[in-house]
C-alpha cells in the first residue's frame, strides 16, 4: 500500500533533521495505549534527533480501542505533528478487555483540553498492516516501541513472519525482574494479555524489557512537574494530566512507567540490563497475579541490542534484555530537558 499523500517524507520528523546530525535517527514504530503516561513519552520521543517516528498503532489498554485511537490523534494534533496512526486490536487474544480509568480518567487522557483531532492522520489500513508495511519499505531496521499490551506485536507475528528480520528490537514497558513488596500496581501491559506477551517473549526478535519496577523508581517529583508546566504549552499540557494520573498526587512524585522504556531508545547509558529468558505466569489466576518470569544468564553479555536483526532464530543465547537499575537522577534531569525541547519546537 502506498503512503499517504499527507505523510510524504518531505513533510516527516526525519526528513527536518540538520545536516550536521552524527547518524541519522533510527525508524521507529509507537504501539500504545494513550494513557497519560504513554502521551508524555510520544510528546518527548516526537521532539528527539535520535529517533524517526513512521506510525503510531493503538491498541486496547488503558481505555478502549476508540479512546486510545482518539487521544492519539488529539495528542498529534495539538503537537502540530503529520504522524500517521493506525487503529489495532480491540481485545485481548482470549479473554476480555480490562481498562485502567481509575489511573487514567474515563478518556484516557482526562486533565487537559485538547483541540479536535485531525482525522486525515488515522490510516485506513489496520495497525498490523501498517506496522508490516512500515517494516517492509524501511531502508533499515525499524524498532517498535511498545507501551500497551502486546496484542497488535503479537498479531503481526502472527500474520507476517517476513517482516521479523526487518525489527531491529521491541522495547517494551511491562513485565517485572524484582518482587517488591512496596510495588503496589499489577503489571498492567502483562496482565491485560498474557497470552500475547507470552507469544512476544517467545518469538526469535530481540526485546528490551523495561519492567513495573523500572517506572516505580523513575519518578518526577512536584518541583519537576512546576518546571515543565513554567516551560511552555506542551510542558504545561503534560503537567495537568499528571494533574489527573493516579489521583493527582503529584506531591508522591510521578510515576514514569512509559517513559522509561521510550527514554531506553534515547538514552541507553542511563539503564544496566541484564540477558535473560522470559516467560509469563500466573496467567490462570487473578489479574493481580499476571507477570513474568524472569531467569537471568548472568555468564552472558547482553544481546538484545547486539544481536543483528534477525539473527536469534539461531542464536543460542537469551534474546531478551530486561532492564535491571536506572539513573533515576539522570532520568528526571533529561525528561525534563526533553519536554523544555518539545516546548522549544512548538508551533501553535
């Protein structure tokens, strides 16, 4: 399928790169939930030199497939950005959808008033179509980002095997490496659908694991909010949805569980990982109980952004890397200095 007369490249985020770029940004595939905290990760990655963002597929999550398609094009749209986006999977593989207003708000981005969305960036094809094309005509391998359940990742494994040596890696928010007591929330993205993370974790691609834990450490706290709401129109959008994310108690410090995983892409030298396999369990239980399994290889060096593209179907050693530690400093430091950029490149 071709591309869209409105996505032509001389209008995209790659093509208004300076010349004076060090390498050129790697392509990238957002698959989400929008969600509050998937918004400040796409607000933030959309402002970065590091990285290309050829589509946004949404996916059931945080609130249904109508609401997460509709806060992505709200959210591109008060961002002035012709990113094209594409509707996904409604449910889960085998068992009901289960939503998350009570973090989020009945829309899934309830706290800010966004302008209507443009729907000339919503794609007539569905997001695994559009994820296989954009895999396809890439000129380099493309990694995807996922933020939500992984139904839609499973579903393109599913339906185009072709296109797996095409990923050059799946950074995923979800999954845990560490049983904390203080670790209140269920592992949503998991949970939602086991069945699919288990395909994901199964399939010969290589993963990046930014697990629950990783976003419960990585918090801004309220002065850090105050700074971006005082830094322009985008940073003052984020801070009143955090306004509305998880109560509103802004003054425990916000929880960032998306945004470690897309700050993965964007600074790695911030995260340790270690090689592991990983699996699902607790799938027959309740929902509070849904999470990974993780077994490390503690021998091994870290494959997951070593390994070349296609390359694990045959490769002996674990194809996952799950993130272990953060800088949670460093993080707070550069999301912020990440969101006065998106700020900076604003036009209303």
């Amino acid at each position: 399928m071709a591309v869209p007369s409105q996505f032509l490249p001389e209008e995209s985020h790659a093509a208004s790169q300076p010349s004076s770029e060090p390498a050129a940004p790697r392509p990238l595939i957002i698959d989400t939930d929008p969600g509050i905290d998937d918004a400040a990760a796409i607000a933030a990655l959309l402002a970065s030199d590091a990285v290309d963002v050829r589509l946004i597929a949404t996916v059931s999550g945080n609130v249904n497939i109508d609401h997460t398609t509709e806060n992505a094009l709200k959210l591109l749209t008060f961002l002035d950005r012709r990113i094209p986006v594409a509707r996904g999977a409604s449910e889960p593989l085998e068992r009901p959808a289960v939503y998350a207003p009570e973090v989020h708000g009945e829309s899934g981005m309830d706290g800010f008033d966004f302008p209507e969305p443009n729907r000339s960036l919503l794609l007539d094809e569905d997001a695994i179509e559009a994820e296989a094309r954009v895999l396809r005509e890439s000129d380099m391998p493309v990694d995807i980002l996922a933020l939500g359940p992984l139904t839609n990742i499973t579903l393109l494994i599913r339906r185009h095997p072709e296109v797996l040596p095409n990923i050059r890696r799946v950074v995923l928010m979800g999954g845990t490496s560490a049983a904390r007591p203080e670790i209140t929330v269920p592992d949503f993205n998991i949970a939602v659908d086991p069945e699919a993370a288990a395909e994901v974790f199964g399939a010969a691609i290589p993963i990046v694991m930014v697990g629950v834990e990783i976003g419960w450490d990585a918090r801004l706290s309220a002065s850090d909010v105050e700074t971006m709401r005082a830094d322009g129109p985008v940073g003052a959008m984020i801070a009143a949805l955090f306004g509305v994310y998880d109560d509103g108690r802004v003054d425990r410090g916000v929880q960032m569980y998306d945004p470690t995983a897309a700050w993965y892409l964007m600074h790695p030298e911030l995260f340790v990982t270690k090689p592991a396999e990983v699996g699902v369990t607790g799938a027959d239980g309740p929902f509070d109980g849904i999470t990974t399994q993780v077994t490390f290889a503690p021998a091994l060096d870290a494959v997951a952004a070593d390994v070349p593209a296609g390359a694990c179907a045959t490769d002996p050693r674990p194809h996952v890397d799950v993130v272990t530690d953060i800088d949670v400093d460093g993080f707070a430091r550069t999301f912020v200095d990440g969101i006065r950029r998106a700020d900076e490149r604003f036009i209303p």
